[in-house]
C-alpha cells in the first residue's frame, strides 16, 4: 500500500529528537581548558609581572661589597620587612576601593577619610575611652563619609568626582583645623595598647601586627567579594546598570554601600597608621587616592566597572611598590620614579581598554 509506505516521510522523524551532543568535540581537554582558565586570570597575568619585576632588581641590586645586605639590598630582610609595613596602608585602601570600581565608580577622598578616622580615634582616646570604643568612633566616621558620599551620587545623581572630591576638601579641612587649634596629639597621650599595635616587634619585625591586620582584611574582603551573594550584586551594577536594575537589584542602596565600605576601610587604615606612628597628623594619606586607583586598575580592576578582585588590587599594590623600592635602591631620584610609573599605568590602562573592546566584540 504506497499511503502506508508514503506516511512515515510525512512525519518529522521523531527518531532523531535533537542533535546529539558532542562534548568531546566542543570542549578542550582538561589539560588545555586549566591552562586556558588561569590565562585568563589577571591576578595571574599581574602575579608573573610581580615575578618578574623581582627577579629583576634582585639581579640588578646582588652585593658588590662585604657589607652590602644579601641576598640582595633588594631582598634584604630588612627591606622586605619595610615594604611590608610601608604597604599596609594602601592595602586596606585598595579592599574598599576595588569594590567602589567594580561597581563602576571611585572614590578620592580614601586619604583625607585616613587623615580624618585616625584623628577622631585619637581624640576618643585622648578622652580616656576604651580601646575598642575608639576604634568603632573611628570607623563610624568613615562610614558617615562614606554614606554621605554614597547618597550624594546614588539619590541625587552628582558625579563621583565632584562628591568624592568636596568629601576629600571637607575632611582633609577639619583635620587641619583641628590640629591648627589643638596641635597634634603625642604618644604620651596614648595607651600602650593602641601603641603596641603598631610599635610592638614580633619575629624581629616592628609593625607585625600591622601587617597581619592588613593581610587579614584583604583576605576577608577577597573571600567576601567573591563569595557573598549580596556582595556579588556590585558586579552586575557595573557591567550593566540598567539590566541590574531590571533584575531588581536595588542600584542606589548598592551603590552606597559601597561608598560606606570604602569609607570604614579608609578609617580603618588611618586607625592603624596612627597606632604605628604615635599620633594624627594632617598629612597622613595625602596623595594617596590616585595612587589606590592606579594600583587597582594594575591588578586588574576596570575603570568601566564590572571587573576586578581584591587580590588583584593587592597585587597591584606590591607591584607598584616593589618598582619604587627597587628604582630607590638602583639611586633613580624620586621624579623619574613618577615617571616610570606613569607610563605602566597608562600602559596597563590600555591593554584594559583593549581587552574590554574585545569583550563587547567591537
């Protein structure tokens, strides 16, 4: 009977449902898709570089004479054990600021907000206040700068720059005008507890617990950005704002704590370099909030919003670093230091541009 023969073609064939799938075909090997992975990691990129740049004035910087430090004047104990505490400031700065660029802001007001939150600890305990209730005056200050920050740009629409940068004038302002009608606070003043955090020497090393607390919130702050769903929210606000806030992402409550985040890691770091250095003075962080940035978007962080780590603005803090200290050990002046620097910031800003046009396909 043709009809009978005929009707099976009339059908869409229900032998063959969907197209196998072929995952052998599509998908490099273990080997390959590892190697891959990890290339793409920037952390691992600016890690290689780190390397680098240390093998470099390790080379550059082996004794010539007797007493020349080894392994190297760059390698020295004594010269790491500098690095380590010179750094931990820009450390914790880095943690609240990488998360303030993801989202697909800045903030420069991170020094004054230093200056300020190291001065009001100061004061609470010149007051006789308990340790631990200075410290939380301290951070709540920050915070407050934070918050104001953060409403001013998420409720009001006002650029990051003109907010960020009136926080930096009026903050850096009141430390000044402290410290010009009270004078700065000494040493004397202070408890031996807060003094011993930055003063105590452990292994041989003054500062220790400096450098513990600082390692301490950048491991926080990179398992929390990287882990914490609510905190995760900031990488969809800065790569795309309109579709976070169409999944219902609450983009002005978001974006402000942020700025309070950013604020109490600031006060945190001004806390523990008045602990290091015995008082609060109105130069303390000045000049630092560019150089965070900068250090942020070497590690990886994009200026667009939507990419960084914390572990990758940390590096890019050692990276940095270890450029000045070895130029300073090879005897190049300060200003060819500024030089240098510059030149691999514009450098790392473009491969981030370029790599961010390859992303979106243009």
């Amino acid at each position: 009977m043709p009809d009978d023969k005929d009707a099976p073609d009339n059908h869409p064939q229900p032998e063959q449902p969907a197209q196998p799938p072929q995952p052998e075909a599509a998908q490099p090997e273990g080997a390959r898709l590892f190697l891959l992975n990890v290339a793409r990691l920037r952390e691992f990129v600016t890690f290689l570089i780190v390397v680098v740049v240390v093998l470099v004035f390790h080379f550059k910087t082996l004794p010539q004479k007797p007493t020349d430090p080894l392994p190297s004047i760059f390698l020295s104990s004594g010269s790491i054990k500098a690095m380590l505490v010179g750094i931990s400031s820009e450390a914790i700065l880095v943690v609240g600021m990488v998360i303030v660029i993801v989202g697909g802001g800045f903030d420069i007001s991170v020094g004054s907000v230093l200056a300020l939150g190291g001065l009001v600890t100061v004061q609470a305990l010149k007051a006789h206040l308990p340790l631990p209730v200075a410290i939380a005056f301290g951070l709540l200050t920050g915070a407050l700068c934070g918050l104001i920050s953060g409403l001013l740009i998420s409720r009001l629409g006002m650029s990051p720059l003109i907010a960020t940068l009136g926080m930096m004038m009026a903050a850096r302002g009141l430390v000044t005008v402290h410290i010009n009608t009270y004078g700065a606070a000494s040493s004397d003043d202070l408890p031996a507890s807060f003094l011993n955090i930055g003063s105590a020497k452990v292994f041989d090393m003054q500062g220790f617990w400096i450098v513990v607390l600082s390692l301490a919130v950048v491991l926080v702050g990179d398992v929390l950005l990287r882990n914490l769903r609510w905190l995760r929210q900031v990488y969809y606000l800065g790569g795309n704002e309109r579709a976070a806030a169409l999944s219902g992402i609450n983009i002005a409550r978001v974006r402000t704590v942020t700025y309070v985040l950013c604020g109490m890691t600031a006060a945190f770091a001004g806390i523990l370099n008045s602990a290091r250095f015995g008082t609060a003075t109105y130069e303390a962080g000045m000049g630092l909030e560019l150089q965070v940035i900068a250090e942020c978007v070497i590690g990886g962080a994009s200026l667009i919003g939507g990419q960084g780590t914390v572990i990758g603005a940390f590096l890019g803090v050692v990276l940095l670093n270890c450029i000045k200290n070895g130029l300073t050990d090879l005897g190049i002046g300060p200003e060819w230091q500024y030089v240098i620097v510059g030149v691999g910031l514009i450098f790392f800003v473009t491969v981030d541009l370029v790599l961010a046009k390859r992303r979106r396909g243009q």
